[in-house]
C-alpha cells in the first residue's frame, strides 16, 4: 500500500521511539494470556507453506512497515515461479494490526489453528510484545521481520532477530555521533506521550559511555508547525550532534528551521525513522547520518543487486524496496529459503512448525553474503542472540551514500559492558 505523505503525516502522532518504549513497558505482564491454548503439532497442506506477517500498515504510529508486505509478496512470487522453496509454494498471509494489540491477539488466534502457518514475521513494535506469549506457546518460530521487545528477542524460544536489537536499536544514534567526531549531543523526542521520553536514559548512557557530553532528553511536539525555539536553546547550549527521535516529518522540520537560524552541528537519524519518501519529500538541505538495522538497499554489492533486481522484475516501487522495512523483510525470506533448502532431505511433504526450527537448525554463522548485520546462528527450542550491528551512512540532497555491505558497525566493549 502507498499512502499520500500528507495525509499520514498528519495522522502519525507518534514516533519510532515511542513504539518501541511502550512495546517494552507492557511486554514483560503479557506473556501467554492471548486465549490460545497448546496446540499439537501443526502441518501444512502438501506443496504449501504459509508465513503469518502481522504489520502494523496504517496504524497512527507506523513509520513505513506498510513496505513489508509488498516486499513480502513479491518475493514470494518470485521465487513460487521459480519452483518455490524446497519444492514448496510459499504463501504469505499478511495482517494490518494497525498497531492495535486486539486485532493483533485475533490474527494470533487464528493464525494458530492454521495448519499451513508454519512460521511467523513481525513488523509492529506496538503489539508484539502483547502476543508473543501466544505465538510462543503454541510453537510457532518467528523467523524475523523487525522486532525490539526485550523481553522477547533474545529471550523467548524461536525468535530470531535478524536486525538490530534493543538498546542497540537507541545506542546506534550515539555511534553515529561518536564516528564523526561529535563531543555534545542532545535527543530531541515528541511531547505528547511521556513514553517518548523513556528512552532518553538509553540514549544519555550511551552518549557518556562514548565520552561525549548529553545536554538532555529534549520533549517536542511533533505537530508544532516551528521549532525556532528549540534550536536556539540547541545552540546556546553548544550542541555539535542532534539525536533526532521524533517522527520523521517533525525531524526534517526541525533540520530545516534550525538551519534557517543559523546552526552548523550535525544530525543523526536511525532505524525506523529512516523513511526515505518522507524525508525526500521533506528534504532539508543538509546531510543527515543514519544509522540502519537492516541492509543498505542503495549499495551495489552482488546480492543487493540481486534485490532491487527482483523487486524491479515484479514492478515494486523505490518507495517499497528502498527501506529498512523492505530489505529486513527480503533478508527474512531468503534466510528461510536457505534453511528450508538445507533441510530439504530431512523434511516432510507436509511442512510442521517444528519442522522449519529443526530446518533452521542448519543455520551457523550465517550473514546471507552481507545482507545481515553480524553472524546469526540458530538454536532450535533455545533463545537466540541479539544483535548489536548496524549500518552507518548519509542522506543528502535525496541520495544515500557510505555503507558498505560487508562492513557493518557493532556496539564497542564501553556500550555492551564486556572488555
């Protein structure tokens, strides 16, 4: 789906970070309270396999998911003419949660008495800690999308992340300031939930544990149609590196008025919020850093090419593949496509769910050539490891430039505790 710019940013009144704050805050009291009982061991019908998405498209606090499905279905139709994966058809079936944790519970619901869903992806940071105790319980393996819950990725048996996790989610803002050079940083987070502000203590962690100083968590509404104010307290203040953690609309609006006033720091985007149609359409004028959970899609190593080259054949817009969104959600699917691959001798006509964690069983070390951010390995029935990598580059004048696939940035010692 393609939604007009204007319109949305209207209606999106909440930020990335917000997301993922009030994902963590409720995730930790929900586990296995979604009405979905154990069930016995669930197959799909012969030569089809299906994959449960939730995403939250059109929900107030979507920053761009409404690209994973059309990613996901392209690649699904792709690869079905290609002969399908381990000579099965994959089929997805795609929920809009709109960000609303009962619609959510019920495709969960549903979703578990389906015999053909074989494995789960998640693209909705306000509702998957609220029905990962479900999706746990009745042994559905979540195989990636874009996920933070704490208290689920790397916690919970089966969920693999394959993009970057909390707090390194919020840690890579910092490292972008760290790696140009930048010795005072502020967050700028919206004002109209105090959620917003609760992921300030990650960032000023962060930033002192890097050896730069951190002027403040700083509460702006996102509506607000001038930011003059703020960006004069920024430069009295002497800030040389702006953490911005507002909606990405908001973000563009606040780079461009504090460049009408006359400030020369620098300015730092990451994960989610890095929406490039918005910020094309909003564009500042100044280079923005950005830091990425999920693969360049502008680089043009081997299997990006590869990327942008089957979602051209299926006619897939930039606005869809050129995402953190789109590129988490191809990765996801070509991960599966090796793990059923390599399992292919050992699996059965009709594909269980605990057949697919058995499959990806075979996954040691993998980075699908540079499409992850660091090694994952998969333990079936165990909780997986978090990721702590990224990708850091720059937009400027409707161009993204500076990563390199096979390079990505990872947490030092001083942000992961370990020396």
């Amino acid at each position: 789906m393609d939604t007009k710019i204007g319109r949305a940013s209207r209606g999106r009144r909440a930020t990335t970070i917000l997301a993922i704050v009030a994902m963590t805050a409720t995730a930790a009291g929900c586990g296995g309270k979604d009405g979905v009982a154990s069930g016995e061991e669930t197959a799909s019908t012969p030569g089809t396999v299906s994959i449960g998405v939730l995403v939250n498209a059109s929900g107030p606090t979507t920053t761009g998911e409404e690209s994973a499905p059309v990613i996901l279905r392209a690649w699904a139709d792709a690869v079905n003419a290609a002969g399908g994966v381990a000579g099965h058809r994959v089929r997805m079936s795609i929920v809009d949660t709109k960000g609303d944790a009962p619609t959510a519970t019920a495709a969960v619901q549903r979703m578990a008495h389906d015999k053909s869903v074989v494995a789960m992806a998640l693209y909705d940071a306000s509702t998957e800690g609220v029905v990962a105790g479900a999706i746990t319980k009745v042994g559905i393996p979540v195989i990636g999308g874009m996920g933070y819950a704490p208290t689920v990725w790397g916690k919970s048996p089966d969920w693999l992340p394959l993009t970057t996790s909390f707090p390194s989610v919020i840690n890579m803002g910092m490292m972008l300031a760290k790696e140009i050079g930048s010795t005072k940083t502020v967050f700028p987070v919206c004002a109209e939930n105090s959620s917003c502000a609760a992921a300030g203590p990650v960032a000023e962690k962060a930033s002192k544990a890097l050896g730069m100083g951190y002027v403040g968590t700083l509460p702006l509404s996102v509506s607000a149609p001038d930011y003059t104010a703020a960006c004069l307290k920024i430069k009295e203040r002497g800030v040389d590196y702006v953490m911005l953690g507002l909606t990405t609309t908001a973000s563009m609006r606040l780079v461009a008025n504090c460049r009408t006033q006359g400030y020369n720091g620098k300015w730092g985007l990451f994960d989610g919020s890095v929406w490039p149609k918005v910020m094309k359409a909003n564009d500042p004028g100044v280079p923005i850093q950005i830091a990425l959970s999920a693969f360049p899609w502008f680089v043009d190593d081997a299997p990006v090419t590869a990327y942008r080259q089957m979602m051209t054949n299926r006619h897939v817009t930039e606005n869809a593949w050129g995402t953190p969104h789109g590129t988490s959600a191809y990765a996801t699917m070509q991960l599966f496509k090796k793990a059923l691959e390599a399992a292919r001798p050992s699996l059965s006509a009709q594909v269980t769910r605990k057949g697919v964690a058995t499959a990806y069983g075979t996954i040691q070390n993998e980075t699908l050539d540079g499409l992850l951010p660091q090694p994952v390995t998969f333990r079936p029935g165990r909780p997986q490891q978090p990721v702590n990598c990224y990708w850091l580059a720059t937009y400027e004048h409707g161009t993204f430039s500076g990563a390199e696939l096979g390079k990505p940035v990872c947490d030092p010692p001083a942000l992961t505790g370990t020396h």
